[in-house]
C-alpha cells in the first residue's frame, strides 16, 4: 500500500464522486422527496424498506453501510443507459478505500511512564492516545525514514504534543498558537519540566515577515488535527520554505475562509467538482450511536425542526429551507407550539391562532424519516470523499518535490480523523 499510485487513485475517486454527484451532493434538509428516486429507483426501494431503528446502527459502520446499499446501486447501474456503467460499477471498490497502517512497537517503561502520566493529566482518554499515537509517528527513533530535526508545532493550543516531542525526542520545539492564555499556561508546564519548548503567540493566518520567520529548511512541521484552512496554511508556508518534513493529520475541512473548496494540486484544479462548506462536511458525518435519553431528544429536535420548515413554507409561501438557531437541550421539555413560537420570533415571522400544530408534527416526523435515508445514502461517499481531499493534499506536496506516504497513524475508534500525511522533501 506505501507504493500505491496516488494521482491515479485520485483520478479514480474524482470520476466516482463526479459520476454519482446526485447521491451526494445535496441538502437533506431542503428534500421533500428522494430527489434521485426516478434515477435510482432499486436504492429508493432498499432505503425505504429498511427500519427506522436499524438506520443508526448501519450508518455508524461503514462497511455495514455499503455492504447495506452497494448491491442496489450496482443494480441501478446496470439497469441505466450508462455507457460506462461498467467502468462506474467497477470504481464503486473505493467507497471502502483503506489506507495502510503503521504500528509503532515502543511502549514507554519505568520513569518515562511515570513522567507521562503527568503529562496526560487533564486531557481526556482520546484525545491522549491520539496525541501518543501521533507522537510515535513522529518520532525518529521508531521511524527510519525520519531524521532528527526541531520541531515547529503548529496550532499548538496548550503545546500537549509538542510537550511529549519535546520528552521524548530531546530537540528543540516551537509552538505557534494564538490564544496568549494557552501559550502562557503551555510555556508554564515546559519550564516547570524543563523542556526544550518555547510558544509563539501569533496568528496563524497573518502574513509572515522575515521577523515573523517560524519555519526553515532543517525543521519538522507537525500539526496534529489542524482544522480547514489551518493545515493547508502550513502545507503552503512549509513548501515555500522548503521546510525538511512535514507530518499532518487534517480535521475539519469544511472550516475555510472561502464559500468553495480552493484546491491545491494540479489534478483537484482540473476537477469538475465545486465543494461548498456543507460538502466538505460530509466526511464527518458518522452516527455516534449515543443513550436512549440522548437519541430520543436527538429524534425530538430534527422532527421539531422539520415540522416547523414544513410550517414556515406554508407561512411564508416559499419552498425553501430557513435555518433555525440551535437550541437548548432545555426548549425540548416544552411543546413543539411553543419551540414554534421562539423559532418564529427568530426569523421574524408571525403565528395565526388557528395553525394546527399537531399536523405540522406529523410532517415533520415524516420529513425526518425521509431526511434520515437521503442522508444514509450520502454517507456512502464520505470515505471517497475524504480521500479525495487527502489525496489533494498528497499530490500537492509531490509536486511540491515531496516523497510522501499517506496512512492511519491510529485505530478508527480513536479518531475517525486518523489519517496521516507524511512529507519528506527529497534532494535537488
């Protein structure tokens, strides 16, 4: 897998999530009916014929997923006039692609584990194993193809990584963060160890001056879930710089300053696809299969929600989706009526007395059972997805005159975000 051919995997993905941009690339939220039924009538079937209580329990596996909805679909497209719908069915393998993993056998002993345990305090169970497991990623000593550099960390937060680089590789490490709070309590945790760590406190996203200068040639840039535009600052910056390695694991790739994805590499410009935000939200979205308690209120506000857009088309008169405020977990112990009310008083909208708000109920537990299936079938793009935005990133840096590995630096039920990129400039 560490040979495989990215900009041809890339090239792969991009004709898939092209060709089958109807399943996918819409608003659930916006549908009063399965708005690809007439072209894929077989996955219609399937979705609606599928359990209500079933739907969470196959949307939090993946696998369980396509294996769900793939034979379906092939059918549909066997059926089609498609010309290349032997080509399409045979590029449907990606919506399970799989990135290598790597292991890291070295388990920290004795006074290490000791010292780590004051390290880990205050941070949750996760999000340590995340910042462990990335760190062995990281770390030349289990990692051959690195070699030792300083480390800039980029937003670095309290520096928690940076910190156990700093522990266990002994070099030098810069931590950029622009909160001045975090940077404080970060600096106060790496003097009271005395640590080879010291914080910048800048923003990210400023233009860098020669006096602003954070990265260089001989450094390691690491960036451990770097949201949106973040991580794509520092591929920028570290390129330019010609910045010796580069490793990053990216999150969040909606949060970006422009209203579309702007992409990076040659092959994502030639792209026919335009990801808005809501687009780029998709890969994570993943049913967290939670209480009871917890999924009944969750049930009880998207119906709430749905029932009140079924209202406010009628008030208004106008087919369109209006995007209601969250809520408080409190506002669901009151009536749906009176949730009516306050979501209309925040969109300037006025109530008549005689609405029948029991009906509008209805609606929108009908609506949420509709919305529940358009957004399952979505959902089977969303590793294809994610790969096609990793594999912008990854070509990029090879053009950029990168050897660069793509993989899971740790298990999906650590992080769903487990993927990383591993850049290694090579000599001119």
């Amino acid at each position: 897998m560490a040979a495989i051919d990215y900009q041809h995997t890339f090239k792969s993905l991009d004709s898939l999530l092209e060709a089958l941009k109807p399943l996918w690339q819409l608003v659930a939220f916006e549908c009063d009916h399965l708005p690809w039924q007439q072209a894929f009538p077989c996955l219609a079937q399937t979705v609606w014929q599928l359990n209500d209580a079933e739907l969470d329990n196959i949307d939090a596996d993946q696998d369980k997923l396509v294996q769900t909805l793939l034979p379906s679909l092939i059918l549909d497209i066997k059926q089609s006039d498609n010309p290349n719908a032997d080509k399409l069915i045979a590029l449907l393998s990606l919506l399970v692609i799989t990135l290598p993993t790597s292991r890291c056998t070295a388990e920290p002993h004795g006074q290490e584990q000791t010292d780590l345990a004051h390290f880990s305090a205050h941070i949750k169970g996760r999000k340590w194993q995340q910042i462990t497991a990335f760190a062995e990623h990281v770390n030349p000593q289990q990692q051959p193809h690195l070699t030792p550099l300083p480390i800039l960390e980029w937003c670095a937060g309290k520096g928690h990584l940076g910190r156990l680089v700093a522990k266990q590789q002994q070099v030098q490490v810069t931590s950029l963060e622009w909160q001045a709070s975090l940077c404080e309590q970060g600096q106060a945790f790496a003097t009271q160890w005395q640590l080879p760590q010291r914080f910048i406190c800048a923003d990210a996203f400023a233009p860098l001056t020669s006096k602003d200068k954070v990265l260089f040639p001989q450094q390691h840039a690491i960036a451990l879930h770097a949201c949106g535009d973040l991580h794509v600052r520092l591929i920028k910056l570290a390129t330019e710089a010609n910045t010796q390695a580069i490793s990053i694991s990216p999150c969040c790739y909606h949060l970006i300053q422009h209203s579309y994805y702007q992409p990076l590499s040659t092959q994502a410009k030639a792209s026919k696809l335009k990801l808005a935000k809501h687009d780029l939200q998709l890969p994570l979205q993943q049913s967290v299969i939670a209480s009871s308690k917890q999924q009944a209120l969750r049930l009880q506000e998207v119906a709430w929600r749905l029932g009140f857009d079924s209202l406010q088309r009628s008030i208004r008169g106008i087919n369109a989706y209006l995007p209601v405020p969250t809520i408080k977990q409190s506002q669901l112990s009151g009536s749906f009526a009176g949730f009516c009310a306050w979501a209309a008083e925040q969109k300037g909208l006025t109530l008549n007395n005689d609405i029948d708000f029991d009906a509008f109920l209805q609606r929108g537990i009908t609506r949420q059972r509709l919305t529940k299936r358009i957004d399952l079938v979505a959902h089977l793009f969303r590793r294809a997805l994610e790969c096609w935005l990793l594999l912008d990133r990854v070509c990029f840096l090879q053009q950029q005159g990168y050897r660069v590995l793509l993989s899971e630096f740790c298990p999906n039920s650590v992080t769903p975000r487990n993927a990383l990129i591993q850049a290694i400039k090579t000599a001119t």
